[in-house]
C-alpha cells in the first residue's frame, strides 16, 4: 500500500520568511496519515471509543526544499516497519518533481493506560503491515 | 476585576508579513480569559468535569496595529456584561503605550448536551459580573 | 459575486473538546477570502511586489454550531459593502444546510507605510463591489 | 553553554486528547532556540538583514510523555556539534524531573539564494561551538 494524497499552501501556514513553517509539515504528515487509515478502512474513530490510540513515538524529518503559499503538495504515505505494538510510516512531500521533505514516523498503540499494546485484532488491518519492496526503506 | 497578563510575541507566530497572524490574537485572548479565570479562583477543570463548558459565542474584534516577534504584549481582561446563561469581556492587547487591538468576546455556558444553562451556583463567581464602571464599555 | 469554496476539517485542527478550534475558523475564512481573490482575477502578489497589502481590519464572528475532524466545510464569501479604501465581505461557514459560523470582515488597503490607500485602479477589480441585492446583509 | 528557559502549555496548544499536538513541541523547541541565541548575544535580526539565514534541516524528535494544559514546561538546548556550514542542538523538554520529549535540530546557514555558506565570522559566536562534555549527547 503506497497512500497519495494532496493539498494545497494555505496562506496562514507560512512563517516570516514566506515559506511553509517547520512544524506545519507536522500536521501535514498527520493529515495524510489520516487519510491513509481512512483508504485502507481502519476504522480509528471505533478505536478511540475503545481506549486504545495509535500516538505518535518518534519522528524523523528532512526538510529539503521550502514550499510556499499556493504550491500543490503530494504526501506520499508508506508502511515500512511493522512490530508488535508498533510500526513506521515513511512519508515523503512533493511539489511536483521536487521533494519538499522527506520523514519516517513511528506509531505505537497504547491502551486507556497509555501502555503500549497491539492493536486490538478485530481492528487491525493487513495493509499497515510493508510489503516486502518497502522494507528497509529508512532515511537514517 | 480588571486582569492585566502577558506574552511575549513567539517568531513561529507570525505571517508572512513578519507581523502576528490575525487567527492567533484569538489564541492570546484565550489564553489571557483563562489567566483571568484562574486569578479568580474559577475552576474551570472542575466545570468541564461535571460536563458544563463555557464557549465563545460570539468575538468581535479590531486590529489597531501589527505586533513583531520579540514583542512584549499586555492583555487586559474586563467583564462588561453578565446576563443568565452568558457574559461578555472586553479585552485589549497593548504593546507598551500602543493599543494593538481590541476585542469583546461573549461566551455563554452550555451543559453536555451543549443547551445554554445558567454557570452553577456553587461554581460561579461574582468577579464574573462587571463592575458599575466597566459596563456599557462596549466598542460597537 | 457569490463564491464558494470548500474543504474538510482536518485532526490537527481541534482543541482539547474534539472541536474546531475558534481561532482555526479565522484562519479558514482567510483561505476563502484568498480563494474569492483568485476567483476574480485579483492579482494579490503583484499587489503585495508593489508594496501594497490588503490587512484585516476588523472582523465580527458567531460561532453558531461546533464542527468535527472529517467534517466537509462550505464557506460562502461575498462582498457587502466597499468604500474609498476599505470594504466588507460576509462570509459563512457550512456544514450542509447546518451554518456553522457567520462573520463579516473588513479589509483596508494600505501602501508599504501602513497608510490606508485606494487599491491601484490598474489592480481594483469590479468584482469587490457588493452587488445590490447583496447591500446591508450586515449581521451587526 | 546549557541554555534552559521554560513556557506554560497554553489551551489552544492541545488536540483532541487534551496533549499537546506533536507539531506544537516543534514550535516549543524554535522558540528555545530563540531564547538561546538572544542568551548568546548572537544577533539574528542582523543576520537576515544581511540577507543570511539559519534554516532547520533536520529533526529528530522522541515523544516521551505527554504534556496538557497549564503543565510548566523547561526546555534545556545544548549544542553538540559544529561543522562548517551547519550545527546541531539538542534540545529537551521536562515536566519537573519527567522528560517530555527529546529532539536533535540539525541547522544549516545559508545565504540569500539558499546556498549553506559559513555564518559570517563577524555575526559567529563560540557559544554555538559544543563544549567538550557536551559532543556525542547524540540520541540516535
């Protein structure tokens, strides 16, 4: 499963120097994951009502080339990692050609508690797991 | 009761301009309502607790002048109004001598079902009621 | 000139409530009013290359329904009144038939000193006047 | 040089689990640096006016623990390395003894046209230099 999705630069979301700021490729990195659970039918919002989240853990990030307002971006989501209470997402944001940035995320399902847990089997989804080409596909 | 807190003005705030985004003046205020409520003793964890929220209902706003990073920013905080279910601030933002804008937020209290109920009993406060001198300091 | 746009709310963009966030309702309208600027030909970075800006100088909002993540948003723009250097635009937020907030938001137009100017004739465009019918549907 | 400066977790900064947004640590940890570089006597603002930037290229960031509203935070930056065109901080964000988060900011210097060059030996400053104790603190 290689996840695409796309937006575009909203005027709010540049810093002074007229580029999109740092953290805001944060929440872009949310949105397409997001979008990514949406595609493969993981039903997060059943998971939330049950106590269990998939957060955050770690995050890698590269920024290459800045984007500003109006610029049409791609956020190309991949899974690259799975484990048994975790996982890793290589995502990667373009303008065309050109890669704007380039991450690595790493989720981890926590129960009510916060402790880490695997996600609850009637849940989980096969598409979260790499397919073999995609293994190994680290930036650092 | 007039409360006086303040900020200093964070480079990730700002727009493209280099000058505060207008969105986040709305993020000061807030955060400059909550100062006030926690200098009058209102527990609001309390409230949302027992399933009560106070929400902004209505904002009105003026932008006098633009704020920099680095600028260090004064809100003052004063209830014009109080009526049943619902009350009004009047809140300014100053850089030093300078007005940088002006604003009236109307915030009404809801129950979990989100219908407009008086704030309870044992959880208002009278600093919430304006003082004889502050009312009718409406700005429109 | 009556323009639509839409987009859906995204995860990042809730507060602790699992709502929209007030100040995040500025920040769409400000994509809207950009969007109604593209729409009509409005040549916005040649404005600002020659030293002029379009500032919010006022903004009145009521927050009339609270919107989710995954909500698909309308916001509806026009412009209600113009003057020498100024004018008004109304601008609503949809979910369906359901209004979600209502504001108007006046824009001033200022030269690279902060001074209030007429847009340049050669960059002004019909299309910020109100038309008739759309005169005085001011909410305050 | 350990530069530790601290910041109250504003409402509007957290998601709908009432934490702190991931991309807000982000924000967190420029502000830090800010502070840092204000502590050294390092003049940012003249640096951009000569047409220099320091830009962010790369984070590396583990989520601990999270943090809600009204949690003082203290952020403790550190350089731990220093190469020709580029640098690298880490930076720590604590809840009392309870580490929050942990990040490494990689920074370039690059003059107008984006190009990494050598900060300009006269805006330099040793205190971004690591000490000797402080080189190899890398987390990953």
């Amino acid at each position: 499963m290689i996840h695409h999705c796309s937006l575009q630069v909203r005027s709010y979301e540049v810093d002074g120097y007229n580029h999109v700021n740092n953290a805001v490729y944060l929440n872009y990195l949310e949105y397409a994951r997001m979008e990514f659970l949406k595609a493969i039918g993981f039903d997060y919002r059943l998971m939330r009502e049950r106590g269990y989240s998939l957060l955050v853990a770690r995050v890698y990030i590269e920024y290459k080339h800045p984007a500003e307002p109006d610029d049409y971006l791609t956020i190309i989501t991949t899974p690259i990692k799975k484990q048994k209470t975790s996982g890793v997402f290589k995502q990667t944001i373009w303008k065309g050609e050109k890669m704007i940035c380039s991450a690595e995320v790493t989720w981890v399902c926590v129960d009510s508690h916060g402790r880490p847990v695997r996600i609850p089997h009637e849940l989980d989804s096969p598409e979260l797991n790499p397919k073999k080409e995609d293994i190994d596909g680290s930036i650092h």
